[in-house]
C-alpha cells in the first residue's frame, strides 16, 4: 500500500481512519527519532557555543517536542480525513514530507554538522514550510491548522534562538 492510498479513506470508516492517523503517527514519529538521534548537547562544541539568557533549559525541548509532535500527526490525520480532490490529498502529503524533512534536518545540520549557519538556513525553510502546511490546512480544516499554530510559533522561537546563536559565534563551525 501506497502512502497516498493510506490517507485516501472517503468515506471515514473506523479501520480507514485508523489506518489514516497511523500513518501520520509513523511519519511524525520517524522524524522525531530521526532528529533526536542527531542531537547531543553534551558535547565540547555546543557546551563552547555562547548562547543567549533566553534559551531554555536542554531538557525543555524534549517536553515540548513531545506534545508539538503529537499535534502534527493529529492535525495532519484529521485533515487528510476531510480532502476528497486526490489531487490536493497528494499535495498536502507532499507538504508533510517536506515539513517532516525539514524538521529533522535541522538536528543534524546543526549537531551533526556543527554548522549553526546552515541550520539558521534549514530553520528559515521550515518556516515557511509551515506556513505552506498551515494554509494547505485551513482551507480543509480549520481546527487542524489552529492546533498547528503552537508548532509554527515554536519553530519561529526557534529560528531566533538560532540566529542569535549564529550572531553570538560568527566562527563557530568544525
């Protein structure tokens, strides 16, 4: 079975709206273990990196990756649920990948590549990438895109962390 094929379920049933969320579930739990395998900040780079007062603790991320997590396989479930154009359905999971991608990238790009400047970059394009997957969203269902805002606005917290990073280590890449 096709990824497309597994959010196709017009009309709902049980099984197919099972099926539906578990593949976004697995989508989004993928990229969660992707990314978090990437990160290690115990290391002597990133302890060296100047960063600012504002940047919360490390164990805070993970408590609240957790729940934004949660909310991106739950928003993108439920959408799916609602687009009957093949056409759009193929184009939203098209956006998920994207924004999926890139979120995991990020980690690496910055952990793995200890380049805090191409990690700004990867973050910018999320960004907008949740932009698009917000718009993709709304027009089918509003109450997806708005348990999606608290993603976006992470990430845009994020992106200033970064560029702060960034601006605070102009020569910090190995």
């Amino acid at each position: 079975m096709g990824l497309i094929s597994a959010f196709s379920d017009t009309p709902p049933s049980g099984a197919l709206r099972g099926r539906r969320y578990g593949a976004t579930t697995a989508a989004v739990a993928a990229t969660a273990a992707a990314g978090a395998v990437a990160v290690d900040t115990d290391n002597a780079w990133y302890r060296a990196l100047r960063k600012p007062d504002w940047q919360p603790p490390s164990w805070a991320f993970g408590t609240v990756w957790t729940p934004l997590y949660a909310t991106i396989a739950y928003a993108a479930g439920h959408t799916l649920g609602k687009i009957e154009d093949p056409r759009r359905r193929t184009g939203f999971v098209s956006s998920l990948a994207v924004n999926l991608s890139l979120n995991a990238a990020w980690t690496w790009l910055f952990f793995t590549r200890r380049d805090p400047v191409a990690a700004l970059v990867g973050t910018v394009l999320l960004d907008l990438s949740n932009a698009d997957l917000l718009r993709r969203t709304a027009r089918v269902d509003p109450v997806a895109a708005r348990t999606l805002v608290p993603y976006a606005a992470w990430c845009c917290f994020a992106t200033a962390l970064n560029a702060s990073i960034v601006r605070r280590n102009p020569r910090r890449r190995l």
